[in-house]
C-alpha cells in the first residue's frame, strides 16, 4: 500500500521574528490548523523538529525527515531573526482524505486569508507524490518534487489535486479539485 507524500512551501510577507499582528494571527491560526489536521482522518503524520522550537528550521533535528531543505527561489533570511518561511511536511492514506482536510475547515479558512501572510509566488505552493508504506519522505523529497513540479509540470513523479495521479502512475481525479475548485480557493 502507498502512503501521499505533501509538502507546502510559502514565501511570508514578513520575518517569522516580527511581531506584528499579521505575524501573530499567523501562528495563532497555524497551531489551530496543525491540531486540526492531525486528528482528520487519513492524516498520518507532519514532519516536527525534536525541539518543537517554532521559527526554527534549518538548525533543527527532523529525524527521519532529514536534513532541512528548501527550494532554490527562496531568497529571505535562514535565521530565527530574518526566516521569512512557512513549509510542511506530510503524510495521508489519500488524495481525498488530504482534499477534504485542506479545503474545509480551519484550514480552508486560512488559505482563504493566505495574501495576508505570503508573497504571490510564480512557483508551485505544493507538490504531492507517493511513497511507499513505512517509507518516510524527506525535506530534500518534497523540495526536488517541488521544483520538478515547477520544472516539468505535473507527473506521477509530482504533481497537485488538478493533475492527480494514483500510485501506479495513472491520472485520476478528486472529485473538487478541478478548475472551478481551484478559483474558489484563491479567492
């Protein structure tokens, strides 16, 4: 059986550090959402640093995850000063249980506010592929995906809820992911 690898990368507006008010709603929401989440059916697991230190992300021990990585567009600041990130790491039985935990909810609430707190990007906000049972996937996985996704499109190497594949390589659909979804999303 396979498990659906995601990651998520955003660019903040502002540095993880600064402690203005858009800063703070953004981890109050965020450590509503990680709650929620984790208790959503077909949710498996998050890449968490061993010390649970929020802001810090390239110092931290991941574990099985690996060694912290992101994509090379990113441009900001690599301390806890001047980090301007915000990134995940997941694993989930499926492609619907996943749809279903992101566009409902707390979490749907949030990305409906996401241009408060991140950059308008060119490139992909997140990349899925499968792994396989027991297999953990790593940050230097999800940033490789991320930028073939950006590279090369999608493919059952990376790919997103529009262009979804099952784990034997053959396109499929989530039944709301398509483009009508995807504009009901960003707004």
């Amino acid at each position: 059986m396979s498990h659906l690898a995601l990651y998520t990368f955003g660019v903040l507006t502002s540095p993880l550090a600064d402690p203005g008010p858009a800063t703070r709603e953004f981890y109050d929401i965020g450590e509503t959402v990680y709650r929620t989440m984790s208790r959503h059916p077909g949710y498996l697991a998050r890449a968490e640093a061993a010390d649970g230190d929020r802001g810090v992300f390239f110092e931290a021990d991941w574990g099985a995850w690996g060694e912290f990585a992101v994509p090379s567009w990113y441009g900001k600041g690599r301390t806890a000063e001047t980090i301007a990130l915000a990134t995940t790491l997941s694993l989930w039985t499926g492609l619907r249980p996943a749809f279903d935990a992101i566009y409902t909810g707390v979490h749907r609430a949030a990305l409906n506010r996401r241009y408060d707190w991140f950059e308008r990007a060119e490139h992909p906000g997140y990349v899925f592929w499968w792994v396989s049972e027991g297999a953990t996937p790593t940050w230097r996985d999800g940033v490789a995906r991320l930028e073939h996704l950006h590279d090369h499109g999608p493919a059952p190497h990376a790919f997103t809820f529009r262009h979804a594949f099952t784990p034997e390589g053959t396109p499929t659909s989530v039944k709301g992911s398509g483009p009508r979804s995807d504009r009901a999303a960003a707004r």
